[in-house]
C-alpha cells in the first residue's frame, strides 16, 4: 500500500511539475510591467523547490525546465514567444534551470537519506526483536518462524524455511558469513544478478561454530539484495543460532 502511494505521489509531483510552473506565470503575467523578472523568477524557484520537495528527481527537473520555459514565454520581451532579446533574461532562465536543479539534487538527496535511515532502523528494529526473543526464552520454533518472515522481507524471497542438522544437501548456492553468495566455485554478483534462480541458496545457522540447521532461501522474482541486507540476515541467523545452541545445553541439564 506504501509503494502505491509512492507512486501515485510521484506521478502527482510529475504533473505539479507540468503546470505549476504555467500556472503561476500565467497569473503573473497581467503583472509583468510592474513586477521585476528577479522577484518572478524568485517566485518560479519557490515553485520548484516544492515540486522537488514533494516529488522525485525528474518531477523537480520537469519543474525546472517548465519554469524556464513559461518565465521566457510570459515574462521576458517579446511576450508570448519561445525568444529572449535581453541579456539580463537570457542570464536569469539559466539560473532558473540551474538553481532548480541544485535544489531538486539536494532534496533527491535528503529523501534517500531518510530513506536509508528509516530502512536502517528496520533492520534494528528486526535484529532487536530476535535478540529480545532469545533473551526472554522464546520457542525455538517461534523464532525461527519469526526469523523466516524477516529474512523474506529483508531478501525479498518467495519462500523461507529451515531445516534442522543440515547442510550442503544438493550443493546448493550458500550465502556466508562475509555477505557473499557463492555457487560451486564461483562467488555469485547478487546485487546485479540477484539469488541463484531456480535453487534455494542456504543460510547456515551455527552456534559457537557448530551447525545447528540452516535456512533455505527460495528467491522472488527480480529481487536483488544489498550487501548491507544480506549481513543483517546472517546476524539474524546467529540469533537463532544462540536460541537453538541454549535449548540444547538447557535440555542436557
């Protein structure tokens, strides 16, 4: 439901930077004797400053253009012509174009951060709760379920299962320690070409160096993973790791 909003947002800040732009030179325009093209061209990069803050990177450069367009038409001699005869004109639509692209990098920058920072706090929030469930004596099987619906979020898979005592069964591709997935002998580009398809990749699940099972990890379609997300998938398989490992010490006393 997120995504959808996203999208239907983005395709809103598009249009806004469409039309705001000849919108708001459309009404200035009965006021062009008598308002400085500075102060117009002040008001367009307002303009744009909330398409780009609202929308993505093109709706913020369609604005950009837009606005350079539409202040040459309406507000620069001669009047409703794509023509600019004064170099003072000439001199402020460029800086309409570059100011709005330097604002609209800016906030394409500023919303990737947020992003970064709030998924990171996923991953936190995720690793938090398997440590919490481990530390409150949680049922192995509740946090291995709870774990395979992380992973399946965090590695966008299709399917996530374990199985307990296993390893290498059917030479499978093994995602390790390090973030790396490696398949037969060669290491497998993730990022470009996703998991293996066709195959569950595993995920051991060790404890203190000794195997307790692993996780079978069955791709999505086109998902990609970033390094980043494939090591807090190895952290949350240590978890259960140390869940499963204290179960079995606890039942040998």
């Amino acid at each position: 439901m997120s995504m959808t909003w996203q999208l239907s947002r983005d395709r809103a800040a598009v249009l806004a930077g469409l039309t705001a732009p000849l919108a708001v030179t459309a009404v200035l325009a009965p006021f062009r004797s008598s308002i400085p093209n500075t102060d117009a061209a002040l008001v367009l990069v307002l303009v744009i400053v909330g398409v780009a803050a609202a929308g993505n990177r093109l709706a913020g450069m369609l604005a950009a253009v837009s606005a350079a367009v539409w202040f040459d038409f309406f507000l620069t001699v001669p009047y409703e012509r794509l023509t600019i005869t004064r170099h003072p004109d000439v001199e402020t639509t460029l800086l309409i174009l570059a100011v709005g692209a330097a604002v609209t990098e800016i906030a394409a920058r500023e919303r990737r951060y947020h992003a970064d920072a709030a998924r990171r706090r996923g991953y936190l929030d995720g690793m938090n709760a398997a440590a919490g469930a481990v530390a409150t004596g949680t049922e192995p099987q509740a946090l291995v379920d709870q774990v395979c619906g992380q992973l399946t979020r965090l590695l966008s898979l299709s399917a996530c299962r374990y199985q307990e005592g296993a390893a290498g069964i059917g030479g499978p591709p093994r995602l390790l320690r390090d973030g790396q997935v490696v398949f037969g002998d060669e290491i497998w580009d993730i990022e470009l070409d996703g998991l293996p398809p066709g195959i569950d990749t595993e995920l051991l699940v060790e404890a203190g160096g000794l195997l307790q099972g692993r996780f079978l990890l069955t791709p999505g379609h086109g998902a990609r993973s970033t390094l980043e997300q494939r090591l807090v998938a190895v952290a949350l398989a240590d978890q259960v790791g140390a869940a499963l490992a204290g179960q079995r010490l606890t039942g040998r006393r």
